[in-house]
C-alpha cells in the first residue's frame, strides 16, 4: 500500500504554505477556535495565536456536531471569515469539509481541508478530497484502529493526493475521567508503519483546557509532527468546545513550554 514506510522509506513532508511544513525537523502547531463565530472572534484568535507562536489558523465552519440542535457553524459566511483573517495575520487556514459539495467549497478558502474524526471513513468524501489535491488533515475515527486510520489514509493517495497528514484526537472510552482517551501510543506506531506525518490533538483528546498543556507536552516527547489545540479569545463565552479551550495566556505558556521539549529532542517549534 501507498500509504507504508515499505512503500516509501523517508516521511512525507507536506507543506501547506511557505516555510509551515509537516513531517520535518519542525513541529508546526495550529491553533484557533474549534467554530468560527463572528469578524471579531475570528481575528482576534488568529492574531492571539500568531503572536503565541502558531503558524496555522484553525477554525470551522462546518461543524459535525452530535445534536442536530447545537450551532451547526456559519457555513460560506465562516469561510469568508477564515480568509479575512488569514489576510489580517498571514497565518494560512486549516477547516474541516463535511460532504463532498462542501469539500469543493473549503478547498477555496482553505490552505489545508480538515476530514474530521465522524468523517474518517466518508469514503465519497475522500474520494473527493484525493481528487482536489490540497493537504489533508485526516483526523483518526473516536472508534477507528489504526488500520482503519491508515485505509482512510490509502483513499487519499490511491486518488493522486500524497498530502496528507493524520491526526490523532482521542478515543471512546469507558472511563468518564477525561472526554476522550489520548492514544498517545498511536504517534509512534503510525510513525513506524507509515511515511505521512502524524499531529497531536490532546483538545478533544482530553476535553479539559488544564489538560491540553501536559499532553502536548507529552505528545511533542512521543514525536508528534505537529499539534492542534484549541483557543478562544473568551472560551467561557464559546459556542463549541469552549471547556477544552485553552485561554488565550494559557497558549503562550503551552507554546513556551513546547519549544523546551521540542529543543529537548532535537526539534524546533
Ligand atoms: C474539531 O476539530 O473541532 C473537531 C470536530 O474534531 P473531531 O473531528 O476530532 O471531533
Ligand atoms: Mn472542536
């Protein structure tokens, strides 16, 4: 299969805007809001971020949310919002696509198309997502193995994509402790059978702000190629996600803490 080290021996580097390169001696961190909510939201969290150190805007605009009655994201209004602020701040763009007629449309705006986690195994929208040739960041199923992860992965480059970075983002477990269980183990396993890159989420992998900044820690040490955490501008006022959220100062502190570790092993944030 394509997407195996016996396939291709070095790792994949993919690069989604000048010098902001995965799978590298570098460890890019994206970061921003888990929703984009209005002009004000947006811009300050990318201008926030950026001056932390991030070098990718997060952000969605579609969002796959478990009730049918929670915010559902602002859709086109969302992405055009993405892109002001990636004109603010110069920080490219990193937004999920639910369907294969909104892949068409994030892939406008977006400098790297996230699949998310409910997706991972929409083969149509893969499909899809191979054909248009951005990088992908293709988020790991709460119930997928990682055989199932590296499949998905295999629908990418089987369609002509070779952009593709994985995500790792917690899984379903019985324990209520924390919202997901952060496979922290998934990093270097996937690293052994796979050339793509693999980036840490420990947001939704652990669902509490005051546990993102340990696990990031934890996952850089493991080899991470990257990171995504989430940040509100106010995350008690959040309309997603807002308990996982770090604080604005809480990110500086991570990302301060972050280049430590990377140093530590020979990496650069
Ligand atoms: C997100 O990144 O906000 C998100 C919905 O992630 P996941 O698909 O991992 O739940
Ligand atoms: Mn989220």
């Amino acid at each position: 299969k394509q997407v195996s080290r016996e396939w291709k021996q070095e790792t994949t580097i993919v690069e989604i805007a000048p010098g902001v390169r995965f799978g590298g001696s570098e460890v890019p961190i994206i970061a921003g809001p888990c929703s984009v909510e209005n002009e004000q939201q947006i811009v300050t969290a990318a201008r926030q971020v950026k001056a932390a150190g991030a070098v990718a805007l997060r952000g969605g605009a579609f969002k796959p949310r478990s009730s049918p009655y929670s915010f559902q994201g602002m859709g086109l209004e969302g992405l055009k919002l993405l892109k002001l602020a990636k004109q603010e701040t110069g920080l490219p763009i990193v937004t999920e696509a639910m369907d294969e007629a909104g892949a068409e449309l994030v892939a406008e705006y977006a400098d790297m198309i996230q699949i998310g986690a409910r997706n991972m195994q929409n083969y149509s929208l893969l499909k899809t997502a191979g054909k248009l040739k951005k990088p992908v960041l293709l988020k790991r199923g709460m119930a997928a193995t990682i055989q199932d992860l590296l499949l998905s992965a295999e629908y990418l480059l089987a369609e002509g994509n070779p952009n593709v970075v994985l995500c790792e983002r917690g899984l379903r477990s019985f324990d209520t402790a924390s919202r997901n269980l952060f496979d922290l183990t998934a990093i270097p396993v996937v690293q052994q059978l796979s050339h793509l890159p693999i980036v840490a989420d420990p947001s939704h992998g652990t669902g509490r702000r005051d546990k993102v900044l340990p696990m990031s820690r934890a996952a850089i040490a493991a080899g991470a190629d990257g990171i995504l955490i989430e940040v509100h501008p106010q995350p008690e006022k959040a309309m997603s996600d807002g308990a996982q959220s770090q604080t604005p100062a809480q990110f500086a502190e991570t990302v301060v803490q972050l280049k430590r570790v990377a140093e530590a092993i020979g990496r650069r944030i």
